[in-house]
C-alpha cells in the first residue's frame, strides 16, 4: 500500500497508475507496516518497499494483564467465510453530532527544508498543550534507491495554534518518530524505528522508541513490541496494534495494552491484509482474506481480548476503518470511487455514502483521485486522496483533495492549498488530526514543507 516514496517512513502513498487491476502491493489498502526485527539485507529491501506509519491514538484506561502465551482465534479463509456473529445489532444512522464540517481554517505553521521535503505525521495533546511530530528530508524522496538523509522532526504549542520546533540534536538523524500514545501517567510513547546503511549498502531499519514529559526532551526506551508492526489504534479500552511475525506469512497477531507499556497478545488470523479502530466501546477489525478472489471480514472486541467473527460484509478490497464514538465507519476505494459503510457494532455494515472524489483534466487526458488515508477526529473525520496516473507517476506524487465529515456520509472538500499538475508533491496532504475545544487540528504536508492548519466554526 506504498510506494518508495515513503520507504518505511510515510504512510499510505504510491507512485505510478491508479488501476482497479492492480495487484494489492500497489494499491493504498490499510496496512501499514513497520519494520521492527531486521532480517537479511535482501529481505529488508523488499519489505521497505511496503513499509509504512500509522495515524496517532486518541486516550487509553485499564491495563491489561500481561500472559506469557496467548490463546490463538481460528484462522480465517477464503473458502470458509467467518461465521455468523453470536451478539449483533441492525445497523441504523449515527446520531448527527453538533459539529459542523464548515470550518474557518487558518495555516498556523510552514516549516520547509530547502531543496529537501518535510511533513508532519502525527498531533497529540500533552498536558495543557500539544505536541507534533515529523521528518525532514536533506532531498526529494526517490522512487527506488537509498533513502536519502532524514531526520526526525517536533514541534510544540500551547493553543494549537501558534507551534515552535524543538531542537533534537543529531541523536535524532535517521530516525523517524511513529504514533503518539498517551500515557497514564501523563507523558507520551512514540513507537517509531531508526534507519541504518547495513553493509550490503541498503536502508535497513531497527525498533525505536521514545517517551516525553513536555515534548521537548525525549528518552529513548527499549522498543515494546517485536516484529513488523502495522495499525497502532488508542481508543477508550486501551491500545491495540497488528504485528506480523514474518512478512513472508499472512499471520496477523494482535497486542492488546494500556497505554503502550505491557502488551500481550490476544488474537491471530490469516488474512492478506488488516485494518484497525478503537472506539468508544471497544475495537473493530476489517480486512481482506485470501487474493484477488478472497473475501472481506469484519471482526469486534469489546474488550480487545474476545473477538466476534460477524457476517461477510459487502465492502471491497481496499478499504479503512475508524471509529465514530461509539459507531464505526469505512471508506472502501474499488477504483474512482470511495463508498463508505456504517456499523454501530463493527459486525453489520450498511452503506451510507460517498466520498465525491474528482476527475480532473490533465493535458489531453484526464486523472482521478484515489483515496489514501482516513483518520478519525471525533466528531470528525478526515480522508485524504491523491491523483493518479497520469498525474502522479515516474517518481511524482500529486496531493488531491482533502475532505471532511461529521457523520461518514457526506464530505466537504477542504479549502486547503490545490496543486498545480507537473509539481512533484504539490497541494497539501492531512496525515492526522485532533479535536481541541476549540477546534481542529490538522497536520500533514503543504508543496512539499511540513504544515500545520487550525479550523475553528465560523
């Protein structure tokens, strides 16, 4: 679900066509892998070109009590589709919220690298202000090749509004931070990884990761989790994330904990690939069992430990889940289109709209967009999209438009900066956000130069 463009750094990306064809490894499914446990140098290489960060959690309770082995879930089949749920609920409309998706939106930070590229990955509150956090890279990032020289990037704010970078010293280079975890005790975890040249020459990478208390200072600790590490998701029940033990199997494994800290693991299952969310009652998992000819799954836990298998749901292949409080929302891309899907338990999905992504001319052609990253604010949510072929492609990424709903339903384009067709990495791009009081906080990549944005109702 990624190209090199991000290699084992950002998420949801690709380079080259858009084709509703296309083998799995070139779409934007919603799996995203970090390399955590370093094999042979040939096999790293190939798993970079599929290596990719999550969005950052929202709030966490209760700590699970660790166990030294974990009870394993039946694998699922293609031939065998998961049984009926034993506890469902029909699906009905969510219960509107207040929040409106017209907001007054204001970019509150731009912070470029000369002849290189930034982003902002991740936001998160800390304390009684926020915290951010990014890369940078010394050059364009390539298709294929080395990785050039990067350094991971923090910012901080006490409004939202108003952010100033940290200075992280050269402990830093080579690294990338992953997503934001909040802690009981009031300070941060970033599971991210550190690059390395091995000495075949080749980007390899290794398990990071680090704790802060004001965002200004961090510690790097031993790394929790052993493996490649997809979804990381915080909701109101805990922390759960998908590690695969091996890229060269379909075996997904979930860790349940607290706050980042002690995890165990409570599930496993086959499947070609697999989304996450954690809500506010609970988790949900959708995914994709077997190959072109397989079938989706969805799956529910209340408490993350207990997984319900519910009915073959109607959605496709290439899709990502998010909580909407206690409701549950996909956004599917079959290909020029992006129905989305509503669920109040994560079992019984029912269709429930559409992104309105665009067709735009291009020369004596035209492009499409394709969605890429859905990212769950309560009580927003967020879906961005990018061009495909033939105006994002030889090593050019086109950023399309940016949308935003308060119900999975109907979306409204944000009014953020538009690329101009033949600019590599032109128009914004939102990798995550955060509800405030105020508010919402976005943060992605604007031409290239990482960027923060603060909407507020008119």
């Amino acid at each position: 679900m990624a190209d090199y463009d991000r290699p084992g750094f950002e998420p949801t990306e690709r380079s080259g066509a858009h084709d509703p064809d296309a083998a799995a490894g070139h779409r934007d499914p919603a799996v995203r892998w970090l390399a955590i446990g370093v094999g042979t140098a040939a096999a790293t290489a190939a798993v970079l070109l599929a290596v990719l960060l999550l969005r950052p959690p929202d709030s966490n309770i209760g700590e699970p009590t660790p166990s030294e082995s974990a009870t394993e879930a039946p694998a699922a089949s293609a031939s065998e589709p998961p049984p009926a749920a034993t506890a469902t609920a029909t699906p009905a409309a969510p219960v509107p919220t207040p929040a409106s998706a017209d907001l007054v939106w204001t970019r509150t930070g731009s912070f470029p690298v000369p002849g290189g590229l930034s982003m902002v990955d991740g936001v998160a509150r800390l304390g009684d202000g926020y915290v951010a956090v990014g890369v940078e890279f010394a050059q364009e990032l390539p298709v294929f090749g080395p990785t050039p020289p990067h350094k991971a990037r923090a910012w901080t704010s006490l409004d939202g509004r108003s952010w100033e970078p940290v200075g992280l010293g050269s402990a830093f280079e080579n690294v990338r931070f992953g997503p934001l975890l909040q802690r009981a005790d009031g300070s941060l975890l970033s599971i991210g990884q550190r690059g390395y040249l091995s000495d075949y020459g080749i980007n390899e990478f290794e398990p990071a990761a680090w704790s802060t208390t004001d965002g200004l200072t961090w510690n790097e600790i031993d790394p929790p989790l052993d493996g490649f590490v997809g979804p990381i998701e915080q909701g109101a029940r805990g922390v759960l994330a998908v590690v695969k033990p091996s890229m060269s199997t379909g075996v997904h494994e979930f860790w349940l904990s607290a706050d980042g800290g002690t995890w165990e693991q409570v599930h496993s299952l086959e499947a070609a690939y697999v989304d996450i969310g954690a809500g506010d009652e609970g988790f949900a998992g959708v995914g994709w069992i077997g190959n072109e000819d397989g079938s989706p799954f969805a799956i529910a836990s209340a408490d993350g430990r207990d997984w319900i298998d519910g009915p073959v749901p109607p959605f496709g292949q290439f899709l990502e889940v998010a909580s909407f409080g206690a409701d549950w929302v996909v956004v599917e891309d079959p290909g020029g289109t992006a129905p989305t899907w509503f669920s109040a338990n994560g079992l019984d999905w029912a269709a429930h709209g559409e992104v309105p992504l665009r067709t735009i001319a291009a020369g004596e052609g035209e492009c499409r967009e394709y969605r890429a990253q859905l990212t769950s604010a309560r009580p927003w949510l967020v879906t961005s999209s990018e061009l495909a072929y033939p105006c994002s492609e030889s090593g050019f990424m086109i950023h399309g438009t940016q949308y935003l709903s308060i119900d999975g339903a109907a979306w409204s384009p944000m009014p953020l900066a538009e690329a101009t067709l033949g600019e590599n990495r032109g128009g914004s791009r939102v990798n995550d956000a955060l509800a405030t009081d105020g508010g919402l906080i976005i943060v992605g990549e604007e031409n290239g130069a990482a960027a923060i944005w603060f909407g507020e109702a008119p």
